[in-house]
C-alpha cells in the first residue's frame, strides 16, 4: 500500500462518537436555523454542547432533541426565557404553574383568533357592504368605546 493511500484510509476513519456528534453548522442547518440562534440559546441555558479539542461546539442526539423542544415550545408561543425556566428542571411539570398560566394565555389567543375569524366569515356571507350587514353592525358598536362621564 503506498503512503497516500494509507493517508486516505486513516482520514476517512472516524470513530462512532465523532459520527453521532454535530458542528454548530450542521446542527444549525439541520434545523433551518443560523448558528447564532444556538449560540443565544447557548447563552440562555437553553443548550449546552460538550466541547472538542480546540473548544469548537459538539452537540450530541440530547441536543438535538433539546433543540425540537425549543422549537415546539416557540411555536406554542413560550418566550425563550420561560422555556429555560421550564427546561432547567428534569421535569416540566415542576414549573406547571407557569404552564397553566400560558395555557390561559393560549385559551385568549384562541378566543381571539376566533372572533376575527367569525368576523371574516360573516362579511363574506353578507352581500351588503360591511357597514350595512346587521351582525357586522353589532360587532362595530360594540367596539366603539363609551364616552367618558
């Protein structure tokens, strides 16, 4: 075998640990994200990669799994600092109060949502302008402020 192919093989060799372990950009671009969003996060204590020679980032399948759950918890509209509120305990529901109280919050958005849904729903059934339809009438009064006495 000569010298260069011995040099292939040795370079293409990684053990099983380096396979299952993730760049800050490979993580990043499997999720879609920049990798200063990780290192916020990072920041944050939301994450904490274990560390290679030369303290480059290596993030393992708990980090991955840790960044799904960051995700999910943004997309259910938890801000970044409850989320590390919930996360830096083993078990959420240590933290159910805050839970319950975003889940309020959820139940009002919702609500929200709805009503302008409703709305939008009935000025497409009414064939008369949005002034003249009754129900859209009712709703427009009933956001108009009082006078102040």
């Amino acid at each position: 075998m000569l010298m260069a192919d011995m040099m292939m093989v040795n370079v293409r060799m990684k053990s099983s640990a380096v396979d299952d372990e993730l760049t800050i950009g490979e993580l990043a671009d499997r999720f879609g994200l920049a990798t200063h969003v990780l290192r916020h996060w990072e920041s944050m204590g939301l994450l904490a990669p274990g560390r290679a020679a030369g303290g480059q980032r290596r993030y393992g399948k708990a980090d991955l799994m840790r960044v799904a759950v960051v995700l999910m918890g943004k997309e259910a509209g938890i801000g970044l600092r409850e989320l590390s509120v919930v996360l830096a305990t083993g078990d959420p529901m240590d933290r159910a109060d805050l839970l319950r109280r975003h889940v309020a919050e959820l139940d009002q958005r919702i609500a929200r949502a709805q009503a302008a849904k409703d709305l939008i729903e009935e000025a497409l059934e009414c064939p008369l302008s949005f002034e003249e339809c009754p129900r859209a009438r009712e709703r427009i009064s009933a956001r108009i402020p009082p006078t102040g006495t």
